[in-house]
C-alpha cells in the first residue's frame, strides 16, 4: 500500500499503459482519477473503489486545469499526476507530413505534459512534495522507432521533465520521464493484430536482446516506483523500458552464444 490514500490522476487511461497504471495504484491504495478522451475511462475504473472516470483532451488547457480541480475537490489535493496521454501521428515522413499532422501531435505529446505540469505542480506543492511522470519514448532518444513528429514530441517531453525538475527546485516534486520501447497498447493495436493475423507475433519485438514486446504492466510497475518514496532522489532522468533495444547502436544481428559476425 505504498499510495495509501494519495491521489492520483493518470491521463491516457482508456487503455494499454494508462490504464494498467491506474490499476496498480488504486490496488496500492491510492485514490484514481483516471482521465482520457475515449469513453473506455469508464471501464478502467470499474472495480476501483473510490475512483474517478473523467473524459477530457489532455491537450487543451481548460481541460487541463479542470481536471486538476476535480481531482482536488473530490479528494482534498494531488500528490501524483501522471501524463500518459499521447497520439502516434501516423508514420509520414518529414516530406510527406502536413503543418497541421505536426500541430496535433506536439499540442497532445508535448503541450499537453507541459499543461500537466503547469497545472499539477503548485497543487502538489501544496501538500508537501509528489512526483509528475510523463511518458516519452524511446522514439525521443533517437531515430527509427516512430514517425519525425511523434519522436520530436517525446525528445522534448525528455528536455521538458529536465526543466520542470529544475524550475521545481526545492519544491520536493520530482518530475520524471518514462521511454517504453514496444508496447502493446491502442495506440500499437494495429501493428499486434496484423502480427497475429499473419502468424508472425513471435518476430514483434525481435530487434531487442530480450527477442520480444512488453505489457503495459510492465510500464506500470516503472511507473509506481518512480511516482513512489523508494524513488526520492530520481528527479529530472528519463527511464528507458525497452527490453534493451536502445543499448545498442545497429548492427550485425546477435544471438547468445554466437559470434556476431
């Protein structure tokens, strides 16, 4: 029970990393408010206790604050928000990408943690300290593992927690990021089906020394340690769960036992 009765809001959790999140702190006691844009919010917190489902766009800033204040009306503060939300923007290469693809995709994956920070942060203060956690991406450490627009998005969610720890200085609120490598979740749905359908789910993953894809679970446990005292002196760093797919620059396939070239 290490968020008994903390509050908690988790953006993004209609499904995959958001969701699974939302869960594990609400079975570690916390109180959840659990926000996204698609309606499937509501069967996250089924079964939660004293949570709360709120539809909203993590982009937009009224949204936002409204948020925040929902969460501290209900339950008298914030301790933890947890800035999941986030789109893909499809696979356009920089040639082929419209201003308005760019627009959407930073307004969600960028502005929309920062929006998150700005607003949490000084409610957090006020109850002595917490942590903010925002999901990047192994696509923000460097190229191949998204689209131009999605990978910028999450290399300045990486340089936004930096800032935020900074500009958080002696507040106790730590600021964090989170860069899952291969997840299955809505927004990788597509890629796991067309896998499964063709007989080929095994090869998903297979450029990582761990040879496969993660759980959304598997970024939810990152994400309660980080958001827990355990974690008091992480601030400002970005956490790589990837299965060790960005240890290594491209090279010769490896297999264990064998020599590379």
């Amino acid at each position: 029970m290490r968020f008994k009765d903390k509050v908690v809001i988790v953006t993004g959790a209609g499904s995959g990393i958001g969701s699974a999140t939302a869960r594990l702190f609400a079975a570690e006691g916390a109180h959840v408010v659990a926000a996204d844009m698609a309606g499937t919010v509501y069967a996250t917190v089924e079964g939660l206790g004293d949570a709360l489902a709120v539809q909203m766009d993590a982009g937009d800033e009224g949204d936002v604050e409204r948020l925040v204040a929902t969460a501290c009306e209900r339950f008298g503060g914030l301790d933890i928000f947890f800035a999941n939300a986030g789109i893909s923007g499809g696979a356009s290469g920089i040639f082929d990408s419209s201003v308005e693809l760019w627009t959407e995709v930073l307004r969600v994956n960028l502005i929309g943690p920062a929006l998150a920070i700005k607003h949490a942060g000084p409610k957090i203060v006020e109850r002595g300290g917490g942590a903010i956690l925002c999901t990047a991406s192994v696509a923000g450490l460097r190229s191949g593992a998204g689209g131009p627009a999605y990978s910028a998005s999450k290399a300045g969610v990486i340089n936004l927690v930096q800032s935020a720890a900074q500009q958080l200085a002696t507040s106790n609120v730590r600021v964090n990021a989170i860069c899952p490598g291969l997840i299955e979740t809505g927004m990788t749905a597509r890629a796991f089906e067309y896998a499964r359908e063709m007989g080929k789910e095994d090869k998903l993953g297979r450029l990582n020394p761990l040879r496969r894809a993660g759980a959304p679970e598997e970024i939810a446990r990152v994400a309660l340690f980080l958001a827990s005292d355990e974690a008091s002196y992480v601030n400002g760093q970005a956490w790589v769960v990837d299965g060790g797919l960005s240890s290594s620059h491209p090279v010769t396939r490896q297999e264990f036992g064998k020599p590379a070239f």
